[in-house]
C-alpha cells in the first residue's frame, strides 16, 4: 500500500470525524492498525497524526469566520465577539488544565485498541439514552444567551473526550444538551470550542514530537492536510444542516457497530 494513498486516507477519516461524534483519535488510531503504516518512520508517522489536525481547525475558522470575527468597525458587534471569546477562553480552561497534567498518563495507557473500542460502544449507548429521555428543558437558542457558568460546564463535558474512542464533538454537545442548550447552539459552540482546544493540543504533541521531514514527507503533509480541510469543511457544513432536523441516533448506532467489529476483529 503506497504512502501517498494511505496519507490522503488518513486525510480523508480525519476530516470525516473530526466533529461528528464518532471520535476522530479513534478512528485515526484505528485506521493505523488495520492498514499499517508503509515505509513511514514512526517519528514522522506520529507528527503526521498530529499535524493533520491543523487543516480541520482553520476549516471551522473559514465557514464561522463571520461569526467569530471580532475584527470588525461596529463597536457593539466588536464588543459582542470578544464576549463570544471570552466564553470560549473559559470552556476551554478544563480541558486545558487537564490535558497538561494528564496528556502523558492518557497517551501512555489509554490509547489502546480494546479501549477504544469500550468508548465506542458506551458512548454510542450514552447518545442515544440521552436523545430518547432528553436533557433540560431547552431554554438557550442563541450563541449569545451562552452563560459564563454554562461554557464552563460544558467545558467540563469536554474533558471527557480526552480518552480515546470518546469524540470531543459528542462530548460537548451532549454535555450542551444536558445543561439546556439546544441542539443547533449547543453543536455551534462546541465548534468554538474546538478552535483553542485542537490547536493547543495540536501545538502540545508538536513540541513532544518535533517537527523534523525530509522533502518527501513534508510533500505527503501538505497533500494529507489539503485532503483533510476540504473533507472537514464540507463535513461541518453538512453536520450543521443535519442537526436542525435529525438527532443523534444514527451516531450512537454506528459507534456500537464499529466498537463490537473492532472487538471481533481483536479476538476472532
């Protein structure tokens, strides 16, 4: 299997799964193990995990950059998108501090195959339990009636998807579900969320990797993160117009499926 199609792959899954929930790290890892890694040194194989993140944080940029913008000459509109941020700054703070001290721990022994696969299942279990009994009634339908105590919360949420096979997307949708924001809000600020989130996680691994490729690896980065921005930015548009009329279910669905194949495929 040659390394140009296993790169534009790798590209092609992270985009995919980066914000729906199905986990990305999971199915990253995943598609690893079944298809290997070629001729990749596993230095540049591991980087390439990591950078490959990248093009899928300046996709959310690109589609909400005219909301999230707060370069703008309306002093009212500037005031409303660094209040915006300022929430963001404080959903992220639990899974900043947390990722420090536990990156380590988490990439060391909770970075295996049958985990993730249990994380699979149980939180495809956990999105449909939670769609079938509901969460709060839903009271927030604007990004801008987001409270401080509510981005902390679910910041917290966000915490979870630290574990592999968890997604970071479901994590904090579902957590916004619950504390009672809509399903629309609830999924769009968990996209800002994921901006300061991916990047200083990105940023984290890059400086633990370094950041060394010969000219033909650096040629397989650029095609891998080309492929991953274009899939990502067509996923987060089409994931936005699937939550205005349909729920979680069918993610829940598929993640048990995947997590009960990867178990058969482990012992069978």
């Amino acid at each position: 299997m040659s390394d140009l199609f296993i790169v534009v792959i790798l590209g092609i899954v992270q985009g995919l799964t980066e914000f729906v929930p199905v986990s990305s790290t999971g199915h990253m890892i995943l598609v690893e193990e079944f298809l290997g890694n070629s001729t990749f040194e596993k230095g540049f194989f591991d980087t390439f995990l990591v950078v490959v993140q990248l093009p899928s944080i300046l996709a959310v940029i690109a589609y909400f950059w005219n909301d999230i913008n707060p370069f703008v000459k309306d002093r009212e509109i500037f005031k409303e998108k660094m209040v915006l941020w300022s929430k963001i700054v404080v959903g992220v703070l639990p899974a900043g501090v947390l990722g420090l001290l536990l990156d380590d721990i988490i990439s060391g022994y909770l970075s295996g195959i049958q985990i993730i696969a249990a994380m699979l299942i149980l939180y495809g279990i956990i999105f449909i339990v939670v769609e079938k009994i509901g969460g709060k009634e839903k009271k927030v339908d604007e990004i801008g009636k987001v409270s401080y105590k509510l981005a902390l919360a679910v910041g917290f949420f966000q915490c979870l998807a630290m574990i592999p096979g968890t997604s970071r997307s479901g994590a904090t949708i579902v957590g916004g579900l619950l504390v009672g924001l809509s399903r629309a809000v609830a999924a769009e600020f968990s996209f800002f969320l994921a901006i300061p989130t991916m990047f200083g996680a990105t940023l984290l691994r890059l400086v633990k990797n370094g950041l060394s490729f010969t000219p033909a690896e650096w040629k397989l980065t650029i095609i891998g993160c080309v492929v991953s921005f274009v899939v990502s930015y067509v996923v987060i548009k089409w994931f936005m117009t699937y939550l205005k009329k349909r729920d979680f279910k069918i993610f829940g669905i598929y993640r048990i499926i995947v997590g009960i194949l990867v178990f058969l495929s482990i012992y069978y």
